[in-house]
C-alpha cells in the first residue's frame, strides 16, 4: 500500500512523463514517422518496434527500486537537449533522416534522464541505453562487410583446394559464378545479433566485464557465421555441379544456419551466466526523497520552451525558403573541351530523381575509338523539389554493376574527382569519375555537400547543386581506358580555368 506522500510522488511523476512524452512525440514527430517508415520497410530493422516497449518493460521491472530514489532534476541535461533539437532542425531541413532519427530517439532517454535526475536514472541506465538501438543505422557497413565476408571466405576455400579466382565482390569457380551481394553481407543478421546480445547480457550477467564480453561475442561471431555461410554455399555449388547452392536454396541454407549460430549463442551463454538475477531487487542503503512540484514544474517549462522554440525557429525557415530562377541554369555543354551529342544512356543507367535538369549523351572524341567513347551525366538541381544527396540517387545500376574500389583523384590544386571503378557480371570494366558542385565549389565529399547545403537553407541562401559525370567502358582491363578518362578530365579542368580567367 502506497502512503498518501508516496502516492503523490508517483502522480506527479507519472503527470509529468506525460506531459513530456507528448511534448517529445509531437516536437519528433517526422524523425519518428520517418523511422518507422524504414522500420516497416526494411526486415533489417523490424526489430526496432520491440525496442521501445521493452525498455519500458526492463524500467517497469525495476520500479521498486525507483520508487525508492530521490527525484531531482538534472538541469544540465538541457544544453545537451538544446544540441538534439538543432540537430533534428538540421536533419528536418536538409531531409538527412539519420539526424532526425538520433535527435528523435536520443533525446527520449535523455528526457527521461533529465526529468528523474542521476541516482534515479543510474537504476535505468541499460533501458535508456536500449532505446537507442530504435535508429535505423547499420546499412553504411554493408560494403565492409561483403569484403570483410569475401577475404575471409577465399582463403577457406583454397585451403580446402577449390579452383577459384576473386574478381572484386565475385567468385569464379570452374562450375560456375557467385557474387557476394549486399544479401551475403550479413548485416541483418549482424544487426539483429547485436541487438539480442545486449539483451542477453543484461538478463543474464551481474557484473560489467562479462557483459561486455558477450556483447563483442555477439558481434564477432555472426562475422565469421556469415564467411562460413558463403564458403559452405560456394563449396557446396564446387561439390554439387551447381546443382545446389546456385538459387533461392542457399537462402534457406542461409537462415538454417543462423539459426543454428543463434543456439549456439545462446549456449554459450548459459555456460558462463551469473545465478537467477532479481532485477526488482536491491541491495545498499535506500534514500527516500520527495518529489518537488515546483522542480517538475521548473522541467516541464524548460521543455516546452526548448520545444516551441525550435518549432517556431523551423515553422520560420520553412515560409522563407527561396526558390530559385530556373533560366540558364542548366550546364552549358559547349563549355566541354569535346563536342557533346545528348542521347539516353543505357549502359550504366544513373539514375537522379526529381532533378530539375537531366543532361546525358556521348561526347565525339577524335583520339579515343568509338567502342571507348566518353559518357557523361550530369544532374542539376536548381529549386527545393528534389535532393542532390538522396539515397535514392544512384550514379551507376547496382544490378548490373559491382563495385570495385572508389579512389579520390587530383587534378589539379583545386579540383578533385571520385573515380569509381566497376565490373559486370560479364568481366565488363567502367570507370566514372564524377563530382559535385555548389555555389562555385566543387565537392568529392557527399556529406560535406549535403552539411553546406543544409547550411545555406538554414541562412535562406539556397544554391544551385549539380552532380558531374563522365564514364568510359571496356570489355577488359587495360590501363589505357583509366588513362583516356583521366586524361579528358584534366583537359576539361584546363577549359574551365581559362574560361575563368578570362
């Protein structure tokens, strides 16, 4: 039975979370909408919608503790809360969803933090450390680890002698081809692992340094799973005559086996688990301490004035926003050192959408033969309708082309180009060396383009950005190829710097 004090405590705490939480829902509204969007979309992320409810059923579990801690206000906190909401102006602006989704759900547990105070928050720590694993985040490692997956996997199977030859991301074997798409990254799993390791560690461990154990076991293990994976498929389709292992079946075999590596995680653990933890339990000298109706008050004002502020701050920027002239703001083509003929590329099909502009062809090249003929691609985007930096944009078809390595090239003291290197299924090599500009600047970089121009919305000075791109295609590997493209590129550098010097 609670007393009349302790049950004031709990109504006014249980009042003022509310509060909060609706304040904190309605402020993050689009990074939360735009999370649960991925999370709907992606099966890499599905999990994300167990990992609020079940921070607040690990809280829940230790609510005879919290009621036993003095509830005092961290009002530091708010420096840290301020940083979150300019974040979350930022990544609203610039539509950069990953700052939305940390500013939404980082700033969930540091309210929680900031309401309840130090002590209080100290019980919860893990919940609130939990919450964060509801972004969406873990994509950008796919390429790391399709290498990653592929260096492991070769040596294997030239220490068991299977014939094999590595060409980038693909495995050629007297039998047949297999590619280490994104698929046999094993990223889901590798997500999922960390998450159901973190789990884990906290049901089942007491002390700091197993936990942490456990933790990097979760992260390791599914690694070396997944390198296995794919050498058991290649050399089951070596054993087989592609028999097996060459269609949808290794999928199957695929989940099976993460299966069985998911047990075995679970093994491991019991081995090594603390004894039956009570997480309602505690041990120590209890301090009681009174809830303050005016330290609540004081948060809930701080709060709600941090939040209308940065709603009224974002509302403003919205209604200022400039759009640009459209006139001549397309690239002018004769300014290239080669006569540009427009055409529909089919070949690496980039592919920019809600560009304002779209110029692509061929370029008539005199010195180079017809079958090695300069592309280029250039996409302009000179209003607000549509993004230069998207990860919707693709510069090159990623079903048709594997890539190979990206390497920054200078050409000159002030200009520098991506230079892409692919390969087809069919041993077919492209480069692309392509850039961006804006404002006058030209950019290799894709997240400092996109920080400038999320920048410039913010100080309501917004830029024409274009992304630049010229390819050159061969059916085999020749370094006269990367010389012919380099060469045009620094050729075009030359005009450009004449032009503006005249």
């Amino acid at each position: 039975m609670f007393t009349w004090a302790e049950e004031n405590k709990f109504m006014t705490i249980a009042f003022s979370f509310l509060f909060v939480l609706l304040l904190w829902f309605f402020t993050f509204y689009q990074g939360i909408t735009t999370a649960i969007d991925v999370w709907s979309i992606s099966e890499r992320f599905t999990h994300c919608f167990f990992v609020i409810p079940c921070a607040f059923y690990f809280i829940y579990q230790k609510r005879n503790i919290l009621q036993q801690q003095p509830i005092i206000p961290n009002f530091w906190l708010l420096i840290p809360l301020m940083g979150l909401l300019i974040l979350q102006t930022f990544g609203s602006i610039g539509n950069i969803q990953l700052f939305m989704h940390i500013a939404s759900f980082a700033s969930l547990p540091l309210l929680i933090w900031l309401m309840i105070g130090n002590k209080a928050a100290s019980v919860i720590a893990f919940p609130l450390y939990f919450m964060l694993f509801s972004i969406p985040f873990g994509e950008a490692l796919i390429p790391f680890l399709q290498d990653l997956t592929t260096d492991i996997a070769v040596p294997l199977l030239n220490m068991t002698g299977v014939p094999i030859y590595r060409n980038g991301l693909y495995l050629d074997i007297p039998e047949g081809q297999f590619l280490v798409a994104e698929a046999c990254s094993g990223i889901s799993f590798l997500i999922a692992s960390v998450v159901f390791g973190h789990v884990y560690a906290y049901i089942s461990f007491q002390r700091f340094y197993k936990q942490l154990t456990f933790v990097g076991i979760s992260i390791i293990v599914p690694i070396l799973a997944n390198a296995i994976r794919v050498y058991g498929i290649v050399l089951t389709g070596h054993l087989s005559d592609m028999k097996y292992a060459a269609g949808a079946d290794h999928i199957i075999y695929g989940g099976v086996f993460y299966g069985i590596i998911i047990f075995l995680l679970i093994v491991i653990g019991e081995r090594f688990r603390d004894k039956k933890i009570h997480l309602t339990s505690f041990e120590g000298v209890i301090t009681k301490g009174n809830v303050s109706f005016k330290s609540c008050l004081t948060v809930l004002v701080s709060v709600l004035f941090l939040f209308v502020a940065q709603f009224y701050w974002l509302l403003s920027i919205e209604n200022n926003s400039v759009n640009l002239i459209r006139n001549d703001k397309q690239f002018k083509l004769s300014t290239l050192p080669l006569l540009a003929k427009e055409k529909t590329l089919t070949a690496w099909q980039p592919s920019f959408k809600h560009a304002t502009y779209i110029q692509q062809g061929y370029l008539q090249n005199n010195e180079v033969q017809q079958s090695h003929s300069i592309e280029f691609f250039i996409a302009t985007y000179a209003d607000a309708d549509g993004e230069l930096i998207s990860t919707q944009n693709r510069l090159y078809s990623a079903e048709r082309w594997v890539l190979l390595e990206d390497t920054i090239i200078h050409i000159s003291k002030e200009f520098s180009v991506v230079l892409t290197k692919l390969i087809s299924p069919i041993g077919k090599i492209r480069y692309i060396a392509h850039w961006y500009e804006l404002g006058g600047m030209n950019f290799t970089n894709k997240i400092k383009m996109k920080l400038l121009q999320t920048y410039n919305l913010l100080m309501k000075n917004q830029q024409i950005g274009r992304l630049v791109s010229f390819s050159i295609e061969n059916s085999t590997e020749t370094k006269k190829t990367k010389h012919d493209l380099l060469v045009f590129i620094e050729r075009y550098d030359e005009a450009m710097n004449n032009k503006l010097n005249l």
